[in-house]
C-alpha cells in the first residue's frame, strides 16, 4: 500500500462524502505514473473473488469505494458509510413499493 498511502491520506482528509479525481490528479497525489491496467475498471474495484491489490486497501482504509470511469479518465471515490446508506435507502424503498 506504500505507494498508495498519499491517496489514502488525501482521501481521509476529504469532508465530503464524493470525491472526484481525475487520472493526473491521483498521479500528483502519489508522486508516480498509475500503471497501464488503471486504464481497466478491475484495477479500481476489487473482485470478489480475487486477492486485494494493494490500490484497493488504499482506498478502503480511507473509508473509500472507486467508481472509475476509465474512458473519462476519471475515478469517482464514494465514502463507504455515504455508499452504503444510498444502498440501505434504496432497499427500503424496494420493499416499500415506493420507487
């Protein structure tokens, strides 16, 4: 994680629950080049099945989940407690009928 623990710390710095970052911002932030498979939306998001790389212990030590958007070259990093309440409300209304 060593190479990601200025993204990590910029991220745990953020007040707010969204942050959005582009490719170059983030290179900035760690001081290097992001790997060619940054341009692949697995490198962001881990599998379910996979082993976590260390750019996703990163994040999520910061409280973050990525939501890369690969064409755009920009990742959108949503707080995990702002992420999950967004999902919590969305299954509340599910079982309410209520869409």
């Amino acid at each position: 994680m060593a190479k990601y623990a200025p993204l990590a710390s910029f991220l745990r710095r953020q007040k707010r629950a969204e942050v959005d970052l582009t490719f170059r911002d983030i290179e900035r932030i760690v001081g290097g080049i992001l790997p060619k498979a940054a341009a692949m939306d697995g490198w962001w998001r881990p599998e379910p099945s996979g082993p976590l790389m260390p750019q996703h212990i990163a994040f999520a030590d910061a409280g973050f989940v990525a939501e890369p958007q690969t064409r755009a070259e920009t990742v959108h990093f949503v707080r995990l407690d702002a992420a999950r309440s967004f999902s919590d409300a969305e299954q509340a209304e599910d079982r309410s009928g209520t869409s």
